[in-house]
C-alpha cells in the first residue's frame, strides 16, 4: 500500500465471577481505568503508563509498539476499559461498551484493521457470549477488515469466540507478566496478516475439564512441559501461534473448561494435528490437582513457629476462598475472627470490604474509640459480620480502591475499604503508613500477583481455605452441558470437544 495502514485498538476486558451477587457497572471501569483517543494513545507510548497503579506496560503498549516498529502502521486509539474482577456487567453496561465500539468504529474513519484487547471469561446479565458479541458489533461497521484480539489464559474459548477473530493470541504465563509480549504478537501477526503475507488458519479444541495441572504456575510442574512443548512447536516457522487456555474455573457459560487453540500459515491439517496432540497433553495432567489448602488454624500454627522467617520479613497468608482478583467480594471476615481470637502476640494486617463501616467511620477523628459490625454486607448468604471495637488509625481515598480506613484493633490492624480489598501490593498497607516489613503476618486476597509485589517482603507464603466462592469445587453448582472433571467422572475429551465445535458425524 502506499499509504500507511490505519488499524484501530481498543480494550474491554473484565474477568467474572458468576457467583457474586454484586453486578459491574460503568464505574467500576471508570474507578480501575478507562481511557480514550489522544489521551490512551500517549498512555500506550514507550515512557508512559498504560495502567496508572496498576501496570505500565500491557497489551495495547505491546500492539502500539508492533504498529511503531512497523514503520508504515497508523494505530487509531478508540478507548480503553477495563475493571477488576468482581460480578457480571449488567445488561446497560454491557450495551454501553458495544454500542461505544461501534460509534468509535465509525468515527474513525477508513480502517485496514482492528486490535482488541479482551480477557475472554466476561459475564453478563443475560448474554451467554459477551465478547464475541462484541466483534460481531464490530464487524457491523468494518465486514471482513481483519480483527486480532488478545485474551487473558483463563479465558473460555467458544465457537462464536473463534469464528470472529482472525488472529488470536494469550498469555503463556501465570502469575500473569507477559500482558505486552501478547500485546505485540497480535499486532505483528495482524499486521502480516493485512498485507497478505501470512494467511492465518487455525483449529481448535475444548475439554470438559476445570481442574488439573496442579498449581498451573507456568514455570512449575506439570505445566512447565506443556508450554516448553507448544514454544518447539512455535519454533516451526510454519506454525503462527499455540495457546492454551486454563479458564476461570467460576464462569456460567455450559460450556466452560480447558481449551486449545492453534494457529498455522495457511495449513489445516498441520493445525488441526497440532490442537488435537496439546490438547492430549492438557489432558494428560488432568489428574494432578491443585494443592490442599490450610484451615485458618493450622495457618497460624504455621506462622507462630516461623519465628526466623517472621523475624526476617512477613508471613503471606491469601485467603484463597475470597480472592478479589478471582470475583470474590473481599468482604469474608473468618480469617479476622480467628486472627483476632487466637493470634495475640501476632502484629498482623488484615483488608476487608465494607463500603458501609468505611461510611460510617470517615468522618471520625484520627485516634477515636469506635464500635461496630464489619463484613456481611455485599454477599450476607455467604458472609457473616463480625462485632470489632478499636482506634481509627489512618484514613485515605485512593484511586482504584476508594476511601479506606485503618482501625487497631491491638495485635491486628484491620484495613477497611470502600471497593476492592485485594491488597496486591505493599502500597495497599504502606501508603496509609502500615510497615508491611514490622508486620508478623499480611493478609492478602490474591492467589499469584501478591508473590510477585511482596516479593522484597515474605519469607513464608500460605494459602488458607475459609469457604467462599472462589475455593476450586465452588464452581461445581454451576450447571454445564456435559459431564465435567474433576467434578464428575469423565474418560475422554472428544466427545464434548465435537458437541461443542460442532462437529457431526
């Protein structure tokens, strides 16, 4: 071409948690980030910050930086939105974003192609396939203009889904950390795609299955062997791009689990081969769960006789049934209880959601006496309140997380919010003047990015099962259309893998 090519890039990714009775709205994104035009495009530059307080660099710095280093690529920045995990969008919410891309989508003018970014496990009230709803909104305004997208590994991968997208790229690692590596790729492939230098084909395969690969930690056993095997694999260079899906073990879609996707430059067959031989490798460590997880009271049995490690830095401790990062409300009060009953002589720094104490206690004085119920409000079937009574401590309003308060309550310094609890990194204690360093014990309410960003800090990390819905079988009263593992006895794949692509016959 002789004009530079014109490829449009946006993002609407938020990961659901089916069972939160607490819907995502608008405001969620406009609290975690929503950006737009001119303003997301110098977010997107090489000095800047995609993410504020969050990350600097993710898929759509990854797809500008592909555009740049192309030379000859105009990116047209429509906007970007993306919220923390929490409950479906409501139906508004949903149609707002739709209706935003293809309004933007016209606006923009004559375009040779499109970049989204999308997680792939997003719930909505009242829409089974939410994001391959949106590319199909999107090809409403530009037909057959190539459309990439990039996609979060626990994503769920549909019919719809694929038959959208004609480049198709996910992360290969967990905890997360290669959000712009994916970013490019895309656009390097739908760049090569545009011009017709590579014609991407591509196969792919689903299994009935939530559960396996033990911890799924990329670079851990069993599933080090599965991606060393798909990056041989890559190194063909017939062979554009492998992914493999873990899914969100707590999205309602019926037909939800692990899944494959493989693309190739113009050979079926060679796909199809490769999508069936990774998707007997995913199966193959099906059997290999997830680890046992601790009782709060055998976790701080653990932490009393870490006295070195204590000594030396921070005990973690997640509270895996209530992970933010995962949906949950953030909101479960059983690891305070037992903390406040059982661990004295434990400085220990707890976060909890509760928009209403948070209210209520915003306007006292630094250094007041209160008394008051905390917990129980956003999901009470699952949560119960606990009575506390302390000493407002420090008081802040945040960005992402809104007001938040800390309350002494003697050896446990609670830290109450207004919006997400999931504390991920230090920040979330240290900027209300907390030493996460002092403390015996930080409670945390993610399963993999806390090890990352605590990292400097924790010299133990425990994982505490306090029943709520994200533990592993909580998913299991989800209704699905075939028999899942682990959750029922299930031989081979194949069967719902052809139900589900389907194929008859």
């Amino acid at each position: 071409m002789s004009r530079p090519l014109r490829i449009a890039f946006a993002r609407i990714a938020q990961e659901s948690n089916a069972l939160s009775p607490v819907r995502t709205t608008f405001e969620d994104f406009e609290r975690f980030h929503f950006m737009e035009g001119a303003a997301l495009l110098d977010a997107c530059g090489p000095w800047s910050t995609e993410a504020k307080k969050f990350m600097r660099n993710a898929e759509l710095s990854g797809f500008v930086k592909a555009a740049r280093a192309d030379g000859a690529v105009e990116p047209v920045p429509l906007f970007s939105a993306w919220a923390i995990p929490g409950g479906p969008l409501d139906m508004a919410t949903f149609e707002h974003f739709r209706d935003r891309l293809v309004t933007d989508l016209k606006a923009a003018g004559p375009l040779d192609g499109l970049f989204l970014s999308l997680h792939g496990a997003m719930n909505v009230d009242g829409e089974l396939d939410p994001e391959a709803r949106l590319v199909e909104a999107a090809r409403t305004v530009i037909g057959d203009t190539p459309v990439g997208a990039s996609f979060d590994l626990h994503g769920n991968l549909t019919r719809d889904k694929v038959a959208a997208l004609d480049v198709f790229v996910a992360y290969r690692t967990n905890p997360h950390r290669d959000h712009a590596k994916v970013g490019r790729k895309a656009g390097e492939l739908l760049i090569r795609t545009i011009r017709g230098d590579i014609q991407p084909t591509s196969a792919w395969r689903t299994l009935p299955m939530l559960l396996g690969g033990g911890p799924t930690v990329d670079f851990m056993k069993p599933m080090r062997g599965v991606y060393a095997e798909m990056d041989r694999l890559e190194r063909d260079g017939r062979v554009l791009s492998t992914n493999l899906f873990m899914c969100h073990l707590w999205n309602n879609h019926p037909d939800l689990g692990w899944s494959v996707h493989v693309t190739t430059d113009g050979d079926q067959a060679l796909a199809e081969q490769l999508a069936e031989e990774i998707a007997d490798l995913a199966w193959a460590v099906k059997d290999q769960m997830p680890p046992t997880f601790l009782s709060p009271e055998e976790a701080l049995e653990k932490v009393r006789d870490a006295r070195l490690r204590r000594k030396l830095g921070t005990v973690c401790i997640c509270d895996a049934s209530d992970v933010v990062t995962a949906g949950s409300t953030g909101e479960s009060t059983r690891l305070l209880e037992v903390f406040l009953a059982q661990g004295q002589g434990l400085e220990t720094l707890i976060p909890l959601r509760d928009p209403v104490a948070v209210e209520a206690l915003w306007q006292a004085p630094i250094g007041e006496t209160v008394s008051l119920e905390v917990g129980g409000r956003l999901d009470p079937a699952r949560n119960a309140g606990l009575h506390i009574a302390g000493t407002v401590l420090a008081r802040k309003d945040q960005d992402v997380v809104g007001r938040m308060v800390a309350l002494d309550l003697g050896h446990v310094t609670l830290v109450l919010t207004e919006g997400m609890a999931a504390a991920v990194k230090p920040a979330f204690f240290t900027e209300l003047g907390l030493s996460v360093f002092k403390a015996d014990v930080v409670v945390v309410k993610t399963l993999f990015p806390f090890r990352i960003f605590f990292l400097p800090y924790a010299r133990m990390s425990l994982y505490v099962k306090t029943d709520g819905i994200t533990d592993f079988d909580a998913a299991y009263e989800l209704e699905f259309a075939d028999p899942m593992h682990p959750r029922d006895t299930v031989y081979d794949w194949r069967p719902a893998d052809r139900r589900r692509r389907g194929i008859t016959g």
